[in-house]
C-alpha cells in the first residue's frame, strides 16, 4: 500500500518529533472498505485520514463529538439547515477540518453529497416535539431511511445512529416508538450499524437542566415522579468517540446513563438548591394537560409543551440488560450532582454576589480606619 504524499509528509513529520524527544503517536490502518487511515498525534493538533459526517451537529450533543474528532485530526463534513445555528461550530477544529453542507432530510441528493467521501457518518437527528414541517415519522423514521440508504450505496465503514432511551415501536409515546421503529429501519438497511441510547442528556443547551430553572417550566401531570438516570453530554461525546476507533463495537447495541437513578422531582430540586430559588409546578391531570399541550404545539410559532411530552412524563426508563454500557468503552459516567453549578449559576440572583450587610463591629472598625486617614 502506498500512502499519499501528505501522508508520507505527516509520518517523516512525527519520526522528526520523535528524534527530538517530544511525545507523539502514529498510526496507520486499512478500513473494511480499503482506506488507508492515518493519525499522528502531537503539537497543537493531529493530522488524520477519517473523514466523519455528522448529521444533526448543530444539536445539543453535536458540538461534544465534532470537537472532539476535529481534535484528533479528523475531517468533519457538517450537514446543516439554517447559517446561524452552526456558526458555534466553526471553531471546533483547526482551518478546514470542519466542511459545511447545506442539506434536506427530505432531499436523498443533499444526504447523499454529505456522505459520498466519508468513512463514518453519525446521525443525531432527532425531535423532540412535532412541528408543522416535520413530524416525528419523519425524522426519526423517515430521514434515517434516507441516511441509511446513502450510508449503505456509499459502502461507507460505520454508521453510529443515536437513538433514545425507552426506544420501542409499540411505546404509547409517538417519540419513543418512532425512535424504535428508526432502528428497526436503521439495521435493515445497514446490518452494521452501531445503536446508541442515550438517558436524558444534561449540560449546555439541555432539555432538562435549563428547563427546570426556567420560571415558564409551570406543568407537570405525573407529580414530577418520573424516573431516569441522567447522563453527561461530554460523557456521551466521549463515548461516540471511541465508537469510531473500536471497530468492535459496530452491530451493537448502546445503553448511555449516569450512575444514579433519580426522579424528575429529586432533578427539580438540586436545581431549586443551585439557583436559590424555588420554582413552582403545577400538578395538571394528564387527561386536561395532554390536549392542552396538543394544541399549544399546534398553533404557537415557539415551543411550549407538546402533547406527547406529557405523555413521556409517565414511563420511566427501562435500560436493556443485553445492551453495552459505558462501562465496554472505558468512559465513567458522571454524576448529575456534581455538575449543576456548572450550568445552573446564571439562573441565580445578582443579589447572590452581593456584600451581607456590615455587622456592628465592622462598622466600628471602619470608622477607625476613617479616623486615622483623616488625621494623616
């Protein structure tokens, strides 16, 4: 097999680091599809041969993973929508490691240019609400029909799908069962595809965290008694990473949770404690909250509350025993505890950060200190 010239050009580069006594790595690798992959580590960043396609980048857990393979020198193809929401990502990896698409999950040609030159595509597409563009048939179903499709013609290496926790084509929630039956679809096509299911993510841009901080957050149907254990978005971006390199982990199926099991109202109160402040919520029968919830999704241009997430509010999640977890990828997932300071000191009071009103004797000592400055 001979490599490139700039492969050649990467390799005498690391020999030369290495004759100077700094640190690096190199490796070289034949995919299935007979690519030759190399990565040399060291310096400011690595130079590498994967090129990765991340469909749904401009989502919460997009920029944990695009980072992340940028760093290890990979070229990133970024699949987008709409300009502004993946201005965040341009600065992710070095001068043309990120390559921006514009795409349509309903337009096969926009999905097929996004993938042509990759040997591993990621999708995180997903919705957690239905809009008057797309339902959630079509976007967990339909448009990984279609990635999948292009995955599959391309003969491209890996296909990371990440799916949900409670993924279940006969779920009573419209979510759960489209994201089911998306896998369903996902394996029939590409038998090789790696299944991802993520708990309720937590961290920057979360759909849990931030929520529940938010003054506008008033209903809930269930008491808050849903139960999940919430996982770290870099701890995901972690393990999806090392997804790419482990060429064992292809055909099977993924269970990413954190370490402790709590309930949504147990969530609802370490954020009360991390704000210092206590946030209502309106316990609302299902049977009055869901159609309410119905129409409020239907006909306001922003998104309040949909029908279907009061509907997940009253199945808990159930992990799959035979799935992989963590713990095969050697990533420790971390507590939610330990991380809400982190995300939740915005939402806290400038009157936090404010001096306590003097006591009695600081006031005398200030008035000494006055009094020998005005004699000097």
């Amino acid at each position: 097999m001979v490599l490139s010239t700039l492969s050649r050009g990467a390799l005498r580069s690391s020999v030369a680091a290495g004759a100077s006594g700094k640190r690096s790595l190199s490796d070289v690798a034949i995919t299935r599809t007979g690519k030759t992959i190399l990565r040399v580590q060291g310096g400011r960043s690595s130079l590498g041969g994967h090129t990765a396609t991340v469909f749904g980048a401009t989502g919460q857990l997009g920029r944990y993973i695009v980072n992340r393979l940028a760093r290890q020198g990979c070229t990133v193809v970024v699949p987008f929508r709409e300009e502004m929401t993946k201005r965040h990502l341009k600065l992710t990896g070095d001068l043309g490691r990120v390559i921006f698409i514009e795409y349509d999950l309903r337009n096969t040609a926009s999905i097929e240019a996004s993938v042509r030159h990759s040997d591993v595509v990621y999708n995180l597409v997903g919705r957690d609400y239905p809009t008057k563009n797309f339902t959630l048939e079509d976007v967990h179903v339909e448009g990984t029909e279609r990635i999948a499709e292009a995955v599959a013609k391309y003969d491209v290496d890996r296909y990371i799908h990440v799916s949900s926790h409670n993924a279940n084509p006969n779920s009573t929630s419209e979510f759960f069962a489209t994201k089911g039956r998306g896998e369903l679809v996902a394996r029939s096509i590409f038998p090789e595809t790696t299944i991802v299911r993520p708990a309720p993510v937590f961290g920057f841009e979360d759909n849990l965290l931030l929520k529940l901080a938010s003054v506008l957050n008033l209903f809930t149907a269930n008491n808050m008694q849903q139960k999940f254990w919430p996982v770290h978005s870099i701890d995901v971006g972690a393990a999806l990473e090392k997804m790419l390199y482990d060429d064992s982990t292809a055909g099977k199926t993924f269970e990413l949770y954190g370490p402790k099991q709590y309930s949504l109202a147990e969530v609802a109160a370490l954020v009360d404690k991390e704000i210092f402040k206590k946030r209502r919520h309106i316990n609302v029968p299902k049977a009055i909250l869901k159609p309410v919830a119905g129409l409020l999704n239907k006909y306001l241009w922003w998104h309040t509350l949909s029908a279907d997430e009061v509907e997940r509010e009253f199945i808990d999640q159930v992990i799959d025993p035979e799935a992989s977890t963590f713990a095969d990828l050697g990533v420790e997932p971390g507590d939610i505890a330990n991380f809400t300071y982190h995300y939740l000191q915005g939402f806290r009071s400038s009157n936090y950060y404010d001096l306590p009103p003097a006591t009695e004797k600081e006031k005398r000592e200030d008035k000494k200190y006055i009094h020998v400055l005005d004699e000097l």
